[in-house]
C-alpha cells in the first residue's frame, strides 16, 4: 500500500537554471533546455539527455557548492501532482496485459541520491492516462507502485499515453527514498508536437526514448535529495580493448564496447561503471545483446 503523499510545489517552466549564480556549473542539460527555448524545436528520440548514471560511472563527481550529482544539474525538478492520482496503488511493475491497446513502452532506469550513488528500496508511484488519453479514476487502471532494487533500478511495463487537451505526452511519478521526503514530478517524451505549447513542460524531465520492435523503450535516472557520502573519485580501470572480453564489475564501459557474460554476447548502449548486480542481463538499459 503506497503511504500517504503531498502535493509538490509546481516548477516554474521559465525557471532559470543559472539561478544559483556565477560559482554553478553550467550542465549539459541546461544547454539543452536554453536551445529548446530558443529554437522551439523539439528534441530527436535519442537526442542524448544527459542521465545521472553518466556521473556515477566516469567518477566526474559535481564541484562544490553544488552537492549534486548528473553532471552539475540539480536533482531530478518537481512538478504539480495534477487532479488525476490516487493513493494506494497496487504494487506492480506492469501496468498493462498482452491485450491492452496502445503503443508498448517500457520505462527503466535508477534513482541515485546526491552524491551519484544508488538509491536501494525506492518507492516509484506510476500513473498515466491510457491510449486515448483518459484517466481510470475508478479502478487502478494504468498505475502502480515499486521499489528500487538494490542497485537502485527500476523498470515499468506500459503503453505510451494518449493525449488530452492542453497537455503534451507525460507520465507522473513519485519517488521517495526509504524514510526520505516525497519528489512529485512527470516524465516527457522527445520530439512531441505539444512540449512546444504545454505551460508545464520541462526539458529536464525528457526521457531518452528510441523504438524497439513494435513499441518504445524509454529511460531515466532520478537524482533524489539524499545526502549520501561520494564514492571514490579516481578513474577506474581502462576499458576493454578486446571485443568480446569477459564482463568484469568495477570496469568502466563506453556505449559500442563489447562482452560476454554467461556465454551470451551483449553491446553496451550507455557509458558506465559496471557495478556488482549491474550484470548486463539485469539492466536492458545499458546492454543489449549480440
């Protein structure tokens, strides 16, 4: 049973990202959103949205003032909860069956805290509308909550949402770390005709988002205000220099390497620094095989 949750302060969209002044970091992300401004222009599905992992696995930790981790940004930015949730959502990592309508999706990624450390045991609390953009307020269709695993992923089995008026394509979330205060935010789709015109959008909410079969494969990392001590800072051993050499914990991995792991060939789609429990059949978002 989810616990209680309040709503979260809405996000001024027009928010600047220099506000904290002179001594901050200007991030990927920030870039991002000031040319999404000044072009209007949507982002590409795989356009590269910077995702917290990339900090966690370089060692490329944040500089001081700012605590932060996933290159400088802040942590993952608050959204208005909006007049659709429910409280006490089934636990479930699949929100749909072979025969709901729509578009497949699948949603993955991981909850880190500030220091770019993962984030075990948090809680994920999805809901959405469905194909053609309505909201169950009488069951629990298209919602449901879930825990992090204990190398902070999570995965969520959906369709792509429909749409209604005035609003873009997004999901809503809220993330709370074990005994921690509750983020209410939503999570947005590249390359959509309406983040152009949502009052709400925020670039800095964008998934990475690429087609897979007949349907979408999405990801994101949530940074959660967590103070967490930083893990060490210096390089870790060189990449693999042979295709098809042995997955080794500890090893950092660029996107294209190649491995083995149990007799099965995987290609690396995200850079990072393998971690134990990290093994490429348990995270889809950074391996894939042959």
């Amino acid at each position: 049973m989810t616990p209680h949750m309040d709503n979260a302060t809405p996000r001024d969209p027009d928010a600047s990202d220099e506000a904290s002044g002179d001594r901050r970091r200007i991030s990927r992300k920030g870039l991002l959103k000031a040319a999404l401004v000044a072009s209007a222009a949507p982002l590409l599905a795989g356009g590269g949205v910077a995702l917290a992992r990339d900090a966690a696995a370089t060692g490329n930790g944040p500089l001081a003032p700012t605590p932060e981790c996933d290159d400088g940004d802040d942590t993952t930015p608050p959204q208005m909860e909006g007049p659709y949730f429910k409280p006490n959502s089934p636990r479930r990592t699949g929100l749909v069956t072979p025969s709901t309508p729509g578009v497949p999706l699948t949603v993955s990624g991981y909850v880190f805290g500030r220091a770019c450390r993962p984030i075990s045991g948090a809680l994920l609390d999805f809901w959405q509308a469905d194909t053609n953009g309505a909201y169950d307020m009488a069951q629990f269709a298209f919602r449901g909550h879930q825990f992090t695993g204990v190398d902070g992923s999570f995965s969520l089995t959906t369709i792509v949402p429909g749409l209604y008026p005035g609003r873009t394509r997004h999901i809503h979330v809220k993330a709370q770390a074990p005994g921690g205060r509750i983020l209410t935010t939503q999570l947005y789709f590249p390359n959509e005709p309406r983040n152009n015109t949502d009052a709400l959008f925020d670039p800095e909410l964008l998934m990475n988002v690429r087609n897979a079969g007949n349907g979408r494969q999405g990801s994101f990392d949530f940074v959660l205000d967590v103070a967490q001590t930083p893990g060490p800072t210096d390089p870790p051993t060189d990449p693999p220099t042979e295709p098809g050499a042995g997955w080794a914990s500890g090893t950092s991995y660029r996107a294209g390497d190649r491995v083995t792991y149990g007799g099965v060939a995987y290609r690396c789609l995200q850079a990072h620094q393998a971690l134990s429990g990290w093994e490429p059949p348990n995270v889809p978002a950074l391996w894939e095989r042959g």
